[in-house]
C-alpha cells in the first residue's frame, strides 16, 4: 500500500527533490507541480470524550462565558493525545522565493476548507435560542428582507419576480436560500456576485466592509427561489455578516471566543501576525503554458485583517487545529478538555445530508453527487474509490481539503498551496482522499 510520504512527493516539486525558485519566483521544476504540501491523517476512540462532556453540561450553559479563549492551558487542545494514531508529512518548500522548508507547523490560506467552521458557529448561536432555523434572516439582515428572483436563471437580471418566501438560517447553513454559484457561471445574474462581491478566488484585501458589502448584494437578484435549489459560496459570506449582527461581535472575535480558542486552534484566523509569518506559506497558480505563478506571498493580502473577513474563503489554519475541529465535531461536540461547543444534535444536523436527490444531481459540479450538510458535504454512496458514506467535510480552491469520517473516528487533513482552476479537484487531493479511505478501514 503507497504511504502518505510517498503520495505527497510523487505531485511535489517533481518528487522528493523540490528545485530552487526559479527567477521571479516560479517552480524550479516549470511543471506546475505543487511546490510542497502538509498531510494529516488521524484516527482515535473518542467515546469517552462524549460521556465527560455530559458530565460538564450539568454545569449549566453560562460556563461556557468563563471559557472563552482558554484554548491554550493544560494538554494543548486540538493537538494529538497517546490514544490517537496519527501520521503527519511535510514536504517541499512553503515559500519558493525564500526557499522555506515546509512543515507541521506551515500555515496555510484554506479558503472554503473553512466553511465547516463558520457553520459550527451559526449552530452555537442557535444552541443559544438567539436564533433559530425556521427564523427569517431579515430580521437581523433587512438587506435581505425583500429580496428579488430571476424569473429565469439564465434571462436578464433585471426581470426579476418577488421572493415567494423569506430566507431563513436554515437556508443559510444548507446553501438554499437562493444566493450562489450554480454549475454554469455563464449566468448573467452572476457577473456582480464575480465583480462587485468577491465571489471568486479569496483576495480578502480587495473586498467591501460587510455593511457595505449587504447593501449591493441586496441589489443582485437571487438565482432561485429560497430552499428551491443548491448553489455554492455565497450563503457562507452571508453566515458570516449574520453571526457578528446576532452577537454583536466582529466575526473574527466571535471565531476566536467561541471556536478557535475553546479548541486550541491557535493558528486559526483571517490574518497572520507578524510573529507568525515565516511559517506562513506562498500561494501560488499554474497560469498558461504550465510552470508557477506567485499570487501571494507571505506578507501579501493574509498580513494584516480584511475590511471583510470572508466566512466563505478567508481563513487561514494548520493540519493541527483542523485536526482539533474534526476531532471536536467526531466527538458530538466536545473538545479535548471535555468542555462542549455543540451538542451531539447540533453535530449531527452539520453532517447529515439536506439535500433531495434532484437537487444533489443539479449541483454534481460541485458536490459531484454527493450530498450536503451545514457547511460541508457528505458522502452518501461509494461512487468514488475514495467515497466513505458519512464523511464529512469540504475543499478549499487554494488547494486544501479537511474531512472527517465518523464511522472510524478518522480525520483526514490536506493542505498545498496551488489554486484549483476549477471544481475539480487535482490529482494529489484524490490520490490523498483514496489513501485516508483506506486508513479508515485499516485495523
């Protein structure tokens, strides 16, 4: 069986030998290969964290006030224990110009790899009671209140029909509420989703403050009625303006009180401080004619906080704290240190599909047929040779993956840094994903 090593050199740098940088900062190899990537493949018994973690919540919900941000004492949370059976590789360079060698530690832009994460913390606030599923969102998003329809997803977006209904959380968290990316971009509907709105690859310096951001989203007609269809990204973004609107926090301070720190995820966020930067990796694209393209480099746009940090695109993370969220969310909800951010409800309802099967089929180019859960997609069938039913998780476009599957107690975890030029994910990624199949059915 190839091991996780051997899988990662075979797409980097042409192999275990990554080249210099090229002059203006391109592969050295001209190939297009990645120029490093970080794997993370784990697999515990987290049966015990469930009974301690009910144990905690006789303690009562306003605990968790007194835990915020207390990520960092005892056993670092979200970093693997003695029972855990993880293999981690590093390989490459994660920053070609500056010939820096890649590791655990290598910090990456996930892009919607990230998506999960603002879902879990939409459901806390419904764990909350201060909103719930069935609620319309233009009650704390009156930009949305009386939104517009085309009357046909390809005709003029200035012949619109009113909403037949409000758009609720519930179509938020499910891609459903008619915002989005559908299979065909040609759409005219979407050009100012692509061209005023930042729906495409992350560049989170180049993107409106969310209030304004709202207000010219409220002038684009939706694709489809709410719950009639499911289209990608946007409903992220929309999450994330509605999460700092509820709690009336900022969503990177919400992120890290409620999510980031609880977990121990210290490397998780919309920016990297300058202590941090030279774990930081580049992001590079293969433009035309092959080779290596720099599109970021590690002081560019992820060095200081966006006017609009993107709940669809703008994180940054390591293997290790994706892996403190995967074992939360394999868990039922509970961290390391036994305190709960979910209940095992509210976890079940992220992982388990929403979407009927004409919808599943009508969104294959993203899905590719599989379903969709709060923030994620699942896996319903073996269609693939990497397909597990029941896995969960998402990819990012820069070239990231983080999946969980729950029937083994697996968290499998892939980080590069080449942009995906389109939903079709590369040759590594399912290499990585037919390899984490097979861990998961390994003794």
């Amino acid at each position: 069986m190839t091991g996780l090593r051997d899988i990662l050199q075979a797409h980097v740098g042409g192999g275990a030998d990554v080249g210099a940088a090229a002059p203006g900062g391109g592969a050295g190899t001209g190939t297009g290969a990645a120029p490093g990537a970080v794997a993370l493949l784990a697999r515990s018994d987290l049966s015990d964290r469930s009974d301690r973690s009910d144990r905690n919540d006789q303690r009562g919900r306003s605990g968790r006030e007194g835990r915020r941000g207390r990520g960092g004492e005892g056993t670092p949370h979200g970093r693997s224990t003695p029972a855990d059976r993880v293999d981690v590789q590093a390989v490459g360079h994660a920053d070609l110009a500056a010939g820096t060698a890649m590791t655990r530690r290598s910090i990456f832009r996930i892009a919607s790899a990230g998506k999960p994460l603002v879902a879990a913390a939409v459901m806390t606030l419904i764990e909350e009671g201060r909103i719930a599923l069935d609620d319309p969102v233009g009650t704390w998003l009156p930009e949305l209140a009386a939104p517009s329809v085309v009357r046909s997803p390809g005709g003029p977006p200035d012949d619109t029909v009113p909403a037949e209904r409000p758009i609720t959380v519930g179509d938020l968290l499910d891609f459903r509420a008619g915002y989005g990316l559908p299979s065909d971009f040609s759409l005219p509907v979407l050009a100012p989703l692509f061209d005023a709105l930042g729906q495409g690859p992350p560049r989170p310096q180049l993107t409106p403050p969310p209030d304004d951001w709202m207000r010219k989203l409220s002038r684009v007609p939706m694709v489809h009625q709410p719950g009639a269809a499911w289209l990608y990204n946007t409903c992220s973004d929309i999450q994330g303006v509605l999460i700092a609107r509820v709690s009336g926090r900022t969503l990177p301070e919400f992120l890290q009180e409620r999510v980031f720190g609880p977990l121990g995820m210290v490397d998780t966020g919309f920016a990297v401080p300058p202590g941090k930067l030279d774990r930081f990796t580049g992001l590079y694209r293969v433009p035309e004619g092959g080779g290596l393209e720099l599109v970021d480099a590690p002081d560019g746009q992820w060095s200081s906080l966006p006017a609009f940090p993107s709940g669809a695109g703008g994180l940054v993370s390591t293997a290790d704290d994706l892996l403190a969220f995967g074992r939360m969310l394999l868990a039922g909800g509970t961290a390391d240190s036994g305190h709960r951010l979910l209940s095992p409800g509210s976890v079940r309802q992220m992982i388990t599909n929403r979407l009927p099967r004409a919808q599943r089929e009508a969104s294959a180019l993203f899905p590719e047929g599989q379903g969709w859960g709060y923030g994620g997609a699942v896996d319903l069938a073996r269609v693939h040779p990497w397909s597990v039913p029941g896995r969960y998780g998402w990819v990012g476009g820069t070239g990231t993956s983080a999946h969980i599957i729950p029937a083994t107690g697996t968290v499998a975890v892939l980080l590069t840094q080449v942009e995906m030029n389109s939903p079709t994910v590369p040759a590594l990624m399912r290499d990585f994903w037919c390899r984490a199949a097979e861990a998961a059915t390994e003794a």
